[in-house]
C-alpha cells in the first residue's frame, strides 16, 4: 500500500469479529436465532435486529394452519452436529512446505475448522452436518493475508498434487463448497477471511480497490468512515464477501440504484494456475475478450479472486422506506411493471405474495396495550372499510435511496402509480420492518429443521409476459409432486418478485414440507426441489439469478447451454487449469 498515490484515502482496517462470533452448524451470529421459550412460543434471542428479545406468539400456530399438522414445541429432531469426519488425506512435503512460508497459526488441521470449511448452507449441507455425514471435507485450511500468499499456495498444491478450494463466507446455496467425494489428494481450503481492507479510496473517481475476504459489512463499515458505500446488499451482506459475489455473479436488494456486482467492477485481480491476472482499471474499455471477466460467475473453478476495484457511491442523503398494499398478486405485479417502465424505480422494490405476506404478518413480535389496539385498528380498516381479503392481498416493500429532491420525486411517481393499480399506502413502518426482517428470517430454516419442518429457498429469472404463469406452474409443480409422494400435511410454497429488469425479473420462491415419518427426507426435499427447476425451465425461466449452479445444478447445463458453449467452458478450464489444481468441481 505504500504505491497508493496521496490524493486516495486509506482506510483503518475492519473491526474484527470475536472468535466464535459465528456460528459453525446453523446460519447466522452464535447470539441469535429462532428458539422455543418457556411458555412454549417462539421467541428471537440476541440483540442485533429489530426482532430481537422479543416474543414471536403466532408463528407456531400459523405454521400448523399451513401445514395441517401440529407442530409441538417439545418434539425436536435434535441434531448430532458435528457429524463424524472422514479419514484426513495428509501430504507431508506439501504440509512442510508450508509450515515453512506461512506462520503456524495461520493453518489448521482442526476437526471442526476442517468441517466448517466443507460445506455451505444449503439443506443438503445442513442436513448432512446435523443429521448425517460429508463424505469428503478439506484435509486442511489456510489463511493467506495477502496476494502473494495465495499465489505460494497455488504453486506448492501444484508442485505437490493437492488440490485448492477458496472459501469466503461460506454462504453459498449450491453445494459449491462440498469437496468431490472421488477426489484422492490432498484438499487445501483456502480461506481469504484475513484479506478482508479497503486498499484505497479515490474520493475524486469514485473508485476503491476492496480485497476479496471483505465481508458486505466490513467494505460498509470502511467506506462509510469516509462517506462512501458500494451499494451492494444481498440478503447475506453480513456473512458474504466480494469475492464470493463475484464467482457467483451476484445480486443486491438494492439493485435497481447501485447495479448487480457486474456493474460495479471495474477491475479483478486473480490468481490462476497459469499465473496473474491483474490490470489497471478504466471507465471502459475496448480491449477484446477481457480475461479477469471470465472469472464472474466462474465459482472457484478458473481462479481465486484476490481484489477488484470497485465503483463507489457517496452516501445518499435521504433514505426512505415505504409499502403498499394490493388486493391481489396480479394488481401488484401490474404495479411493479409500471414502475419499471416509468424510469423512476426506488433502490429496492419487493413484491410478496399472499403466504409470504401472511407468513410476515405471523412473524409479528407480540404487541400489547395500545400498540395491540393500534393494530386492530388497522387490520379493521384495511379489511373491513377498504375490502381487502386477508386470503388474497399482498404487500410491496419499498426503500428509496439518493438525493432528497430524487427521492421525493421518486415517491410522487410511485405512490400515484401505486393508487392507478388499486394500491393502498401502508407505511413506512411496515416498509423498512420487512426490509430489515430479510436478515433475521434467514435464521428460521435451521430453527424448523429441528421442528420437522424441511425448507430452502430457490430463485430464477424470467420475462415480464411469463413471470405470473412460471409463479402458478412451479406452486401447481410443487402440490403436485409433493401429493405423489403421499407427504404428510400439506406443502409450504410462496414466491416474491425480489428484483425488476427493462425486460424481466427476478422471483424467490420459498418451499417447505412436514418430514417427521418421511425417509430419506434430505433427498425427497431434493427430488422436488429439481422438479421444481424443472418446472421453472419449462417455464421460461433461467436456471439461476444471482446464486449460481455450484453442483447442485450442474445437471442442468445442458438445457440452458448448446453442446459448443458446453464444450468452450470445458476447454477454458482446461486451458487455464490442465492439472485442476483448482479442484471444486463447479459449474
């Protein structure tokens, strides 16, 4: 950092996490979480959200209404974490090597360490680290701190027959983290958590060069210091980093102001096994196929992202959250289509559909006194003077970011939009609770595991004109398929429209299904979760938005790529990895 020009900012670095700040076997902080208390209702533990310490009383009740089964507080499927490990793979000159060039403490042989950095959060991998086993996990993991380091990495693996695996956050949902069960040699996870500054700040280009360890919080916790922000906000902003965001191609709830990550990137720097990949960054360019490009979306098969440089914004004046309420999924949609076209889309615009905006409504903390009375009142109003049928409405959250004048031309625009399509304003309250609910309900899946109760989610995109029949096929696919199965209860499935594109957008859909009784529960969940892709392939839909294929789709590439597209990406692999030191297995 000494070359770093004196006009640029340096920022300090991170505040570190204490040891044990996260969690190893659910999602999420080790402080908080989904839990049964005394009087057995739900409550949240912790203090970092809004829902914290407090009383969650409808969501057990709700959930058996959905189901049709009860679901007792008591009866737990208890897990066995930590699963047993398969025998270490050990590499004695490989392990010398290292032990020589890389302090000590910076590489692990630990059981648990080794575990954590095998899997991601996908209900295989929770299921498998709970209630079975991982055939294959790292045989060890090291920390590098700078670029350099990874580079030495790469050539020892190579020079002694191991094979590397990045690790970042560990958030993926696509089994790209678990190790090939076939795989013989030796399995380095090459954790990049430590490589986690802010280089630089260019407060006149608005630029940064962010290394790729960075969690979300972290490069916001940098940048604000000094007035910026990168903008990017995916649901797991907290646990993800810029280096995972750019092997999946991800995308952030606020989007529609800042770009997905591709948009952001200026510049990637790299490690491959055939060397370096590094340049200096432009507006734009015209220099032919850019080969650091290659790496979004390239999920730890091409090279290890070491940093980028980023488009930065400054911090925006005003931030305004908002929400509104429709009589139906079709005025909402309707609704989100008009505020695509007008040009004046706030940062972040979510449509949920009537079960996920019931499931919002029994996440409600308890409210009593006249908090309980003021909600009373308010559901009477929408639904007895204004008609809107509980079994049918849905709601819209909204979050507007930028310069004051903008955001309250923003609101004009969107809220007479709003009033065309038969919507109703619910507040800002309602907008910014659902907002900020994204990062505590991610903890519920690995809370209802224990309840019998198995759940993920799944994304796509797809076109405008095919968007509201793929969200009624894929619910009809999942009914279906789970009646076949003679399951117990009945099917959780719910959608929202998370994302909005000139020609498309991005649905989530949620699916869950009693599994007391069932056998082979993990891979019954699996089954229709691939017959749900399918149904979403069939229906016009792309095979993923911003989670990327991993392994768990890799089936089907075929059917979203020609056999010579199929045939270029093997032969890039091969081209710049022949010996596949890069051993993920991905893509």
């Amino acid at each position: 950092m000494s070359d770093v020009p004196a006009t640029r900012i340096v920022p300090e670095p991170p505040a570190p996490r204490a040891p044990g700040e996260e969690s190893l076997d659910v999602w999420g902080f080790s402080d908080s979480g989904f839990e049964v208390n005394a009087r057995g209702e739900v409550a949240f533990r912790g203090r970092r959200y809004a829902i914290s310490g407090k009383r969650i009383p409808s969501l057990l009740p709700w959930a058996e209404g959905i189901l049709g089964l009860r679901l007792d507080p008591a009866d737990r499927h208890v897990s066995g974490y930590p699963t047993a490990l398969p025998p270490r793979v050990a590499n004695e000159p490989l392990e010398r090597a290292l032990a020589e060039r890389i302090a000590a403490e910076r590489i692990s042989f630990d059981p648990g360490v080794r575990l954590r950095h095998g899997h991601g959060h996908t209900q295989e991998d929770m299921w498998a680290v709970k209630y079975g086993r991982l055939p294959r996990v790292p045989d060890l993991v090291v920390w590098p701190l700078g670029e350099e380091e990874v580079r030495l990495v790469l050539e020892l693996a190579r020079a002694h027959g191991a094979c590397v695996i990045p690790f970042g956050g560990g958030t993926n949902v696509t089994d790209a983290l678990r190790c090939p069960e076939a795989e013989r040699r030796t399995i380095v996870s090459l954790d990049l958590r430590r490589m986690n500054r802010v280089l630089w700040i260019d407060p006149r280009n608005h630029t940064a060069e962010i290394q790729a360890g960075a969690l979300g919080t972290e490069i916001e916790e940098q940048l604000g210091r000094h007035g910026f922000t990168l903008g990017h906000e995916p649901d797991s902003i907290e646990h993800s980093t810029l280096g995972g965001w750019i092997a999946t191609n991800a995308s952030g709830m606020k989007k529609n102001r800042y770009g997905n990550i591709e948009d952001l990137v200026l510049s990637i720097s790299a490690v491959t096994p055939a060397g370096t990949l590094a340049r200096a960054a432009a507006p734009r360019e015209s220099v032919g196929a850019d080969p650091a490009r290659w790496l979004i979306g390239s999920e730890g098969r091409l090279g290890i992202v070491t940093s980028v440089v980023t488009k930065v914004f400054p911090l925006p004046e005003a931030r305004r959250f908002g929400s509104v309420l429709f009589r139906d999924f079709a005025a909402g949609f309707a609704f989100l289509r008009a505020v695509q076209r007008s040009g004046a889309a706030p940062a972040s615009v979510r449509l949920m559909d009537n079960l996920q905006f019931q499931f919002g409504q029994a996440l409600r903390p308890e409210r009593q006194g006249l908090a309980a009375l003021k909600g009373r009142l308010e559901k009477a109003f929408v639904t007895k003077l204004r008609g809107f049928e509980p079994e049918r409405m849905v709601a819209c959250t909204l979050l507007f970011e930028g310069g004051r004048e903008e955001v309250e031309a923003q609101e004009r625009s969107v809220y007479r939009l709003a009033a065309r399509h038969g919507g109703m304003k619910a507040g800002g309250e309602n907008g910014e609770r659902g907002y900020q609910l994204t990062f505590a309900i991610a903890y519920i899946r690995d809370f209802m595991l224990e309840h019998w109760v198995l759940g993920e989610s799944f994304e796509t995109s797809v076109a405008w004109s095919e968007a509201e029949a793929l969200c009624t096929n894929v619910k009809q696919r999942i009914w279906q398929e789970h009646g076949k199965r003679g399951l117990p209860g009945r099917p959780f499935v719910s959608c929202r429209v998370t994302q909005l594109y000139d020609t498309g957008v991005c649905i989530y859909f949620y699916f869950a299904f009693h599994y007391k009784g069932v056998e082979g529960a993990s891979e019954v969940y699996a089954e229709l979760e691939r017959a749900a892709r399918d149904e979403i392939l069939r229906s016009g839909g792309s095979l993923s938005h911003h989670h990327g294929v991993g392994k768990l789709r890799q089936p089907f590439l075929p059917r979203v790529f020609s056999p010579t597209a199929l045939a270029w990406r093997s032969a890039l692999k091969a081209a710049v990895d022949p010996e596949n030191v890069l051993g993920c297995g991905n893509g």
